[in-house]
C-alpha cells in the first residue's frame, strides 16, 4: 500500500466511526434525523474520497456532495 492508500483508509475509518457515533448519540432526539438528501451528500462525498486516484473524478463527486449538502441546509433554514 502506498501512502496515498492509507490516507484514504484512515479517512474512510474516521468517517465511519464518526457516522456511527453520531448515530448512536442522536438515536432518540427526533429532530436531527439525517435527511436523504443529507446522506447522498455524504455518499458522494464519500466516493469522492475513495474515487480520489482520479483527481476529476474525485473532486467532481466530492464538489457534488458539497453542493448537495448546501441545498439540504438551505431547505431545512427554510422549512424552520
């Protein structure tokens, strides 16, 4: 493995324990609830990391992801 290799396994790591803790202390507040617009963000950007070899591609998921979560921010300020 080289050392790009284990940046992007020990991203991919954080993110998962981050997600699961995340969901293990929020698991009984009804309100922040991660919406499906939220978690195809967070697959995309997730690809991205993983696609990351190909810079095009790479940036081009992980921009996607962003924007997505911007619209999902934007929708939730908005429906408050």
């Amino acid at each position: 493995m080289n050392s790009s290799q284990i940046y992007i396994t020990i991203s991919i790591v954080v993110l998962a324990i981050i997600a699961l803790l995340v969901f293990f202390v929020y698991k009984n507040k009804k309100d922040k609830k991660l919406t499906p617009l939220a978690g195809l963000a967070f697959g995309f950007i997730l690809a991205g990391i993983i696609f990351g070899n190909d810079r095009l591609i790479g940036y081009s998921l992980i921009g996607i992801g962003v924007i997505l979560a911007i619209i999902d921010i934007i929708k939730k300020l908005k429906s408050k």
